[in-house]
C-alpha cells in the first residue's frame, strides 16, 4: 500500500522531500528536513534566492548563513528553480505566498501555480502537503480535484494534507522544531503519513481528524490575534480620550494568573498573516451566507491606528505651534515588529502615505531595514523609495518629531531621549526611567 511505502521511506531517512516556496516559511523547514537527515530540495521561482541558497548564504534572519552552507556542502540541502526535479521528491511541501487582492478576497493564484507545477509531475508514491495559510477546503476542494485530473488517485496513489504554519519571525525561543504541528489529510492515511513526516521534525505532533479542521485551526489562532489587538487598541484610544495610562492598565490586569492574556496596542497590524488571515474566513463564511462580525470589526479598528498615530504627531507639533506641513519627522522602526526586517503590511507604509499627503518631510531610521519601497497601494503621495538615515546626533537634534512606530532593540532610546523635542512612542518602548529623565515631550499611544 501507499502509506506504508512512504512511510517506510520516511522512517529510513531515505525519503526525498521537496519545499516549493523559500521565504520565511520554506527556508526554514527546508533547513529542518535536511537537518534531520533527508535530502530537501527547495524550489523557488526567484533565481536569486536559489542562488543564493546554492552559494551557502541564508537571506532569511531565523537562518544562520553557515548552516545552510553547511548542509549545501554536504550535499543534504539545494535549491532549484528547475521544477522537473520535483518528479524525485517522495514528499512535497506547498509554502507560497497567500496574499489578499485589491478587493480583499483571498488570491490563491501562487498555491495554483505551485499545485500545477507539482500535478505536471505527480506519480505514485508521493506525498503533497500545503502549508500556505489559506481558507477551508482549498486542499480537497481545489488541490484534489486537480491532482486527481491526472487519473491518480488519492489513497491508492499519493497522499494529501494539510499542515499550518506558525513559524513566527524573530522569536529566539520558538523555531520550526519547537512550535507544535497541527496535521490534518484529506484521508486518514494522508493525516497518518503526513503526521510521521512531521514528527521527523518537530517534537509535539497534533493530528486532527481532515485538512479543513486544519486550515480552520490556523485560521482562527490569528483571527484571535488579529480581534484581540483590535480590542487593546480600542481600549489604547479609550484610555487615551480618558487620559489614562493604557499600558499600566495592561501590566496591572496581567497580574490575573487566570483567564487574562494580554494583549497590546500598536500603530496597526502588519505581517504576512494577522492582517490578511481572517479575510481568507471570511471570505468563505460569505460563500455560506455568514457574516462574520468580529472579524470585520477589528479589522475596522486595527486599520484605523496608522490614522491614530497621525493625529497624535499632528497634536504634539501643534502644542509646539508648528504645522505638520514642512516639520522633519523621523520614524524609529518600519518593520512591522520588533527586531525583524519584514516590512510587508507594515503600519509604518501608511503612516508615511498619510504624513507625506499631510506636506510633512519624512525619514526614517531602521537597523533592519536599509531602503523602503512604495510598490503597492501606498502611493498616494509618490512613490519615490526612501532610505534608513544613520541615528546621527544632527539627525535627531533637527527632527520636529520623532515617532517609534517599530521597538527594535538595537535603538540607543536614551540617546532619542536626549537630543530630541517631542517623540510619539507607539509601543511603550520608552521605559518609565527614560521619561522621567527625559526633556522631551512624549506622547504615548
Ligand atoms: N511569514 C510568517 O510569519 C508566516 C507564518 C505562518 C504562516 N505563513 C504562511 O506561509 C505562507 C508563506 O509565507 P512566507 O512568509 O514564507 O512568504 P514569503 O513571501 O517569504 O515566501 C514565499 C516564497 O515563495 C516563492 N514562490 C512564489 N510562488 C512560487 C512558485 N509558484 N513556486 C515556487 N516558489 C514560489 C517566492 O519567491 C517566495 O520566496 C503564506 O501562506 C503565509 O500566510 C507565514
């Protein structure tokens, strides 16, 4: 039977696995497999990428360049954009992007060209596993039906499921290994096998009972992210139009050793995953003639933070007697968290748009991230690129306002204290020792 020949290929370590997608996701677990012995085969669209990953460097920050270098030299790790080579690899891994398009639905237009590119060479004995975050019943209603077309059959001659990804950037303590895997197949030899692949790999395996519980799973663990940051930040403007400090009202509630998880405001969400995420749920619970109310509320409050933060600069240059038309502002942070280089939806690309409309002379300054582009909808004000500025004393001394919108640890905040007139700090970055000892005006979220 099937199952069994892949998974005894599995349990020997002779199992070719194959990873389509080499971002933040693929690389990652690429790197996991050929770690524990098989031989990974990633597989990019990007030339660059897989030369890169050919020539034993890692342009991924949770992956060292001398381990992919490492395991390139002993032959256990390559990339490819050759996608014929997917024909030796007993087990492929789906890991492209799920954006959202213009209109918000879900665009699964990469996992159709991964997924076609994988049907072009399906035969028997292979196992297929998406992993890109996507609505319920996109693995055995659409990738079925499409591996199927070939006239292989699943069960009797390859094997389908779904995996979630949780990889979270920039988390020193959870990586690939470490953060549990949810397994659900579209079958239950496919759950079985999938599941023992995994296992390889990481060590708390969960299996649910279909792909769609699966794909629901992920789904909802950052629909709750994305509700609950909706709900701090409501709460942020709350306490804000109250003149309470939110973030004390955060730390004292946290003392609750039961049924409390904090939750923090920011300038907005950003990422790959909390603000695109529940969309995909939403879109298909329309299909079904269901509303889905707290989502489209938080996202309703969760976009309106970069506007927040706008007013807030504008309120302090105004308590300055200055206009936002003409003032220097200087953003410390564009990545849209801490420590990471990741700029994608990032609040800080709406706060700009909206700064820059406003006539305000923007800069910024990012240890991770040396040029910021304006490629997509954020060009309302042009689109020119901007540059990360060194942190020079000239160049806080002549800033009208500063506004950490990113906390990145690398940043002297005690030296931001010191040379500047008015900050907005958007992440309680500034510790209570810093203000008191601070000359600046500092307007907290
Ligand atoms: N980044 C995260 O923190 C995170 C966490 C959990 C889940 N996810 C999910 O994982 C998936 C991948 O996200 P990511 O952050 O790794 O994206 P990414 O953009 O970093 O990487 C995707 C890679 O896929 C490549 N690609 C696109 N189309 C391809 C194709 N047809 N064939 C081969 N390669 C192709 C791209 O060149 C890119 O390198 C998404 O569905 C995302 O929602 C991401």
């Amino acid at each position: 039977m099937i199952k069994e020949q892949i998974a005894s290929l599995i349990t020997a370590k002779r199992a070719q696995v194959g990873v389509v997608g080499l971002g933040y996701v693929g690389l990652p677990l690429l790197v996991e497999f050929a770690r524990a012995g098989f031989t990974a085969t990633g597989f990019e669209i990007d030339q660059n990428k897989a030369a890169q990953i050919n020539g034993g460097s890692s342009y991924i920050g949770d992956v060292a360049s001398s381990v992919v270098k490492e395991l390139v030299d002993n032959k256990r790790l390559r990339a490819t954009t050759d996608f014929d080579h997917l024909k030796d690899c007993d087990a492929v891994i789906i890991c492209v992007p799920t954006p959202l398009r213009k209109t918000k639905e879900p665009d699964v237009s990469y996992i159709l060209a991964a997924a076609g590119e994988i049907k072009n060479r399906l035969h028997r004995g292979q196992l297929i596993i998406l992993e890109s975050t996507t609505y319920p019943g996109t693995t055995d209603e659409v990738l079925l039906p499409m591996f199927e077309d070939t006239g292989l059959k699943l069960d009797r001659d390859f094997l389908l499921a779904f995996s979630p990804e949780r990889v979270d950037p920039g988390n020193p303590q959870f990586q690939t290994h470490n953060i549990p895997k949810v397994v659900g197949g579209v079958t239950a030899d496919s759950t079985e096998v999938a599941a023992h692949l995994y296992s390889q790999i990481v060590k708390d395996v969960y299996a649910v009972s279909s792909a769609r519980v699966a794909e629901t799973a992920k789904l909802l663990e950052n629909t709750c992210r994305a509700v609950n940051i909706g709900m701090a930040n409501e709460m942020a403007r709350l306490c804000y139009a109250l003149n309470i400090d939110t973030w004390e009202v955060i730390r004292a509630a946290a003392t609750k050793p039961f049924g409390f998880m904090p939750f923090y405001p920011g300038p907005g969400i950003g990422g790959h995953c909390i603000p695109l995420d529940p969309h995909y749920l939403s879109w298909k619970a329309r299909q079904h003639g269901f509303d889905s109310r707290f989502i489209g509320l938080a996202e309703e409050v969760n976009s309106r933070m970069p506007e927040h933060v706008v007013q807030l600069i504008s309120d302090g240059l105004n308590d300055e007697r200055k206009a936002m038309n003409g003032s220097r502002i200087l953003l410390l942070g564009v990545a849209y968290k801490k420590d990471i280089d990741d700029v994608r939806e990032s609040p800080a690309l709406s706060i700009i748009d909206r700064l820059r409309t406003k006539g305000a002379n923007v800069r910024y300054h990012d240890p991770f991230v040396s040029q910021l582009r304006f490629d997509d909808a954020h060009t309302d004000a042009g689109d020119e690129p901007l540059e990360s500025v060194s942190l020079s004393d000239e160049e806080l001394r002549t800033a009208d306002c500063i506004v950490i919108v990113t906390d990145h640890s690398p940043i002297d905040y005690q030296r931001v204290c010191q040379l500047t007139s008015l900050i907005v700090d958007t992440r309680n970055a500034l510790t209570r020792d810093l203000r008191r000892d601070s000359s600046a005006r500092i307007i907290r979220l």
